[in-house]
C-alpha cells in the first residue's frame, strides 16, 4: 500500500477511535461477495484489511452470509468454505437465516454500539450503511482495498460530539455555581498584587536626587548673577571631592608601607576630613 493512502487511512481511523470509541482489533464483518471477489483477484484479503485499517483485525462474518453463499451454487463454494473458517458473528437468525445483507443491518442497529467495520462490494449495503454515523466502509476497486472517507453522517455526529464536549455537564455546572464568588475575589486579589505605586525602594533614589539638583539649578538660575563666584566653588568643590578620597586611599596604602610616618599621615587625614566638612557645610 502506498505511504499517502496508509496515512489517510490512519486519519479516517483517527475520526472513529476519538469519537466513536473504536480500539484494535478492529471488529471487521465480510460478507460473502466482498470474500468472492477477493478469492477472484486471489488477494490476501486478511492482511490487505490489516494494512487498510492501520490495525490488528478481527475478521468476522455470519451464519447467514455463509448460508446465503451456500445457496448461490457452486461458483461460491470456495468463497463459502473461506467464510466458514472465519470467526461467527452470533447473529439473531440462528435457524432461519435471511439475507446477508438484512442480517449485518441487523447487528450493526442504529448506532452500530458494537464498533463493527463492514466490507462488502454490495452498494445498496454500503449506501444504507452510510446514513449510520461511526461505520468504516471497506471495499475492493480493481484488486485494491479501499476505506471510504467518513461518511457525512460520520462527520456530523463527529461536530456534535466535539461541541458537546464544550457544554459543561451537570456535574460541572454544580461546581461553577459554587466557584461564582470566587471569580469576584480573585479579580480583587489580581487588584491587590499589581503595583499601582512605584516601588519605594527602587524610586527614592531616583527621586530625591534629581530634585535636589532641579532645586540646586533653580537657585543657580535665580543668583546667577549675585552668586556667580559661590557657585563656583560650589561645581569646585563637587569636582575635587572624588579625588580627595583617592588621594587618602593611595595615602593609606603607603601607611601600610612606611609605619614610621603613621602621625604624620594622621594628621594630613585629619585635615583632609576638615576640609571635607568645610566643603559639606558650603553645599547645604
Ligand atoms: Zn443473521
């Protein structure tokens, strides 16, 4: 079989495990003109179902599909024999079998409950088989096995049985009754965690200091002209503050070197923390 029909046929398969329930072995029922025409083309129609449903098999057919190729003469003999090897199908008829058609109707009902496959070249079979919903149609075209599509009954029950599925059950609208105050909890709770307001920590910072600067700037604008030299010293002063403590980190350094001239770098550290204050006090 070629890869592109296995895969279709995997597909249509797909539709009838998801919705319809059906599970290997596939249940497959032959009657006795899909037997004949496959004993004339002499295919192994055992595999050749295997390989068309994608699956293990079960191939079955009924006391009445073996009488009724019984009654047709010796041209079905040999089909006749094959059907009798097969697994039966109990059906209804027992003692009065009727035609083999009427009796796969029969079992297959309306719902066809049981997941029963149908392999038959009788066309009237198939196109009242069709009107079933969930019933894989098997035939014989020329010597290849063929797995109708799903049919349009199929494929309606199919969206039935998908939109359903979306409509709670009973059981699932007693809990959304009881879960209706929650939803107008949780929007409240949602409410709570979102930040409204800027976090504290991360925007102090951010905050004071550019609007010490816009002020300092604003005084600056307001005696530019009166204060010019104090501002001066002011952006001095602010310049030569990071230098000054580097000056007394590369002095502290050398202390550990040279212990000996420990007052003295004391006292040029003492006088380095004046002036810092000094230079404190002017900017306040
Ligand atoms: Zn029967």
């Amino acid at each position: 079989m070629r890869l592109k029909r296995q895969k279709t046929y995997k597909k249509y398969m797909g539709v009838y495990q998801h919705s319809f329930g059906f599970r290997e072995p596939y249940q497959i029922i032959v009657d006795g003109n899909f037997i004949k025409v496959a004993q004339n083309s002499r295919l192994d129609y055992k595999s050749m179902l295997q390989e068309t449903v994608v699956g293990k098999t079960r191939i079955m057919t009924t006391n009445c599909v073996i009488n009724e190729l019984r009654s047709l003469g010796e041209d079905f003999m040999g089909a006749a024999l094959a059907a009798k090897r097969l697994e039966k199908r109990r059906c209804p008829h027992g003692g009065n079998p009727v035609n083999a058609a009427d009796c796969i109707k029969e079992i297959l009902g309306d719902t066809n409950q049981f997941n029963y496959c149908v392999a038959t070249q009788d066309l009237n079979l198939r196109d009242y088989l069709r009107r079933i919903p969930g019933v894989p149609l098997i035939y014989i075209n020329r010597s290849v096995m063929i797995l109708e599509p799903p049919s349009p009954a199929t494929t309606n029950k199919v969206k039935e049985i998908e939109y359903n599925k979306t409509i709670p059950n009973n059981y699932e609208n007693a809990i959304i009754k009881n879960n209706t105050d929650t939803p107008e909890e949780a929007p409240k709770s949602k409410k709570r965690k979102g930040p409204k307001q800027p976090n504290p920590l991360s925007c102090k910072k951010k905050k004071v200091n550019p609007n010490n600067q816009q002020q300092q700037k604003k005084k600056i604008n307001e005696d530019e002209k009166k204060e010019e030299e104090e501002v001066a010293e002011v952006e001095n002063t602010e310049v030569e503050k990071p230098k000054k403590k580097r000056r007394r980190r590369t002095k502290k350094k050398k202390n550990n070197n040279v212990e000996a001239n420990n007052d003295t770098n004391n006292e040029i550290n003492q006088k380095n923390e004046n002036e810092e204050e000094e230079d404190n006090d002017e900017e306040e």
